[in-house]
C-alpha cells in the first residue's frame, strides 16, 4: 500500500506541471525534448505494467474458471484499450 501511495505522490508531483496553464509555447520550449520524452518514458512504463498486471489477473481468473473465459477475455481487451488509451493521450499532450 506504501509503493502505491508514494507512486501517486511521485506522477503527481511530476504531472501537475506539465498541465499548468502558462503563456502559449510548444513542448519543446525551455526544456528542449527532455520533458516530452521524460513524460512519455513514464507513461509507457507505467502503462506496460498495469497492462501485464491486467493481462497476469486474467489468465489466473481463466485458470480458476474456465467457463468464464468468454467474459473475462471481452473485460481484458476494453481493459487493455482504456490502459493504452492512457499513454496516446500522453503521447498528443506532449509531442
């Protein structure tokens, strides 16, 4: 419970700059390509870890219960979108 909580604080902590409201300046203003891709290397790993965290929940549901398999599948994949829906919205913020 302790990492989930300091993992918050740490996206929060990086996250609220980069949608603070400021004068119009394109993503590679000040900082060069750092922040962009600083902010998308974090998207991306956190993003592949709640999507094989996803994908290790749902063979271990599969596996308890085969005759949900159907169910479980259909919930995994809309998952999976919502999760990597996450690091495109990312993606067009910063580039």
């Amino acid at each position: 419970m302790r990492n989930k909580a300091m993992m918050i604080l740490f996206l929060l902590a990086f996250a609220a700059p980069i949608f603070a409201q400021g004068t119009a300046q394109s993503a590679v203003g000040e900082h060069g390509l750092l922040l962009p891709a600083f902010a998308m290397a974090i998207a991306a790993g956190l993003c592949g870890r709640a999507q094989g965290q996803a994908i290790a929940s749902a063979a271990e549901g599969i596996a308890r219960n085969p005759g949900a398999a159907g169910k479980i599948q259909t919930l995994l994949l809309i998952g999976l979108a919502f999760i990597e829906s996450l690091a495109l919205f990312t993606f067009v913020k910063v580039g």
